[in-house]
C-alpha cells in the first residue's frame, strides 16, 4: 500500500499510456510520426527524472522495448544515458507477448508444462483409478492450461491445439495422455 502512494504521481506529466501494476510499469505509445517518437523519449527522460528525484533506479537489465506492428519503424529509445535492448518476445503478467500479437509461444509454453506434469504423474503413480488420477489432473495440469486463457485463447485455438490435446481425453478416461 505504501508503495502505490509513494509511486502514485509516477505518471505526473506522461502523455503516452503508461501502465502500472505491482511494481511493474510499462510505457507504451504510437511512434508513426517524428513527433511521437519524440514525445515517446520525453516521457522515458520524464520516468528517468522521476525516479531519480525520489532515489530509486529503474533496472535497465529487465527493461526492454517491444516494437508492435507491421509498420514499426523500430526506433531505439534509452532511458537515462542508457539505450533499451529491443526484444521480440517478452513476458507480460505471465503471459508470453511476441511484437505481433502472435501467442503461439505462450501456446508452446503451456503445452510444454502442462505435458510435463502428465508425465509427473505419469511416472509417480501407479494407480490409474479415475479417483486418483482426475484430481491430480485437477490441481496439477489444469492451472496451466486455464492460466490466463481468456487473454490468449479465443482468438488462437487453431494455432494452440497443442495445449489443449487430449484435455477432454485425460478427464473422460482418467489417464494422463503424453
């Protein structure tokens, strides 16, 4: 709590959208014109500025810039005297963002954990008992797939089969399909 108020003028004098949660902020604004890209920097200076007036330090490690769109002229921006490494993948409130909207590797990624706890429990019980087997699948291999589905789902489920394979199969016959 005392964070948000101490981080509550944060966006003071920001025109691009910036957005907080937690104690992650992103900055985001259109850069189709000389004029936004400018406006864009002044904003990143202004968060600089911000930060060092109340002796806190952005870690430049962690941020990074992600150019949206097919028309993206993929400008670089820095923050402070440092410059921002562009990446085309990054992970935003746990769900993989790739610079085209593309959810194919969040896709990916839930298959692969989900298919990693079939296989747990797969190798670790040797009962097969529908009593057993569809809890463990419950609490174990459900999460992952229901994680944040309603923001890469809907429109990926031709694309995303893969995490979704054998979903029904696996509550319909109790065994873990890998």
């Amino acid at each position: 709590m005392l964070f948000n108020i101490f981080i509550s003028d944060l966006d003071d004098g920001i025109k691009c959208t910036l957005m907080k949660f937690a104690d992650d902020t992103k900055l985001s604004g259109e850069v189709d014109t000389l004029e936004r890209r400018i406006t864009l920097q002044e904003d990143l200076d202004r968060l600089e500025e911000w930060a060092s007036k109340k002796i806190m330090k952005f870690n430049k490690d962690k941020c990074k810039v992600l150019h949206m769109g097919k028309h993206n002229p993929g400008v670089q921006h820095r923050l402070g005297s440092t410059w921002l490494e562009s990446s085309s993948v990054e992970r935003d409130l746990g769900v993989l963002v790739d610079n085209k909207f593309n959810m194919s590797e969040q896709c990916a990624a839930v298959a692969k954990k989900a298919n990693r706890m079939l296989g747990c429990i797969n190798k670790g019980i040797t009962s097969r008992d529908k009593e057993v087997i569809i809890p463990l699948y419950s609490v174990l291999v459900r999460p992952h797939l229901e994680n944040c589905v309603w923001f890469w789902s809907p429109l990926y489920k031709k694309r995303c089969g893969q995490a979704g394979e054998g979903h029904q199969d696996d509550q319909r016959t109790g065994k873990p399909v890998i």
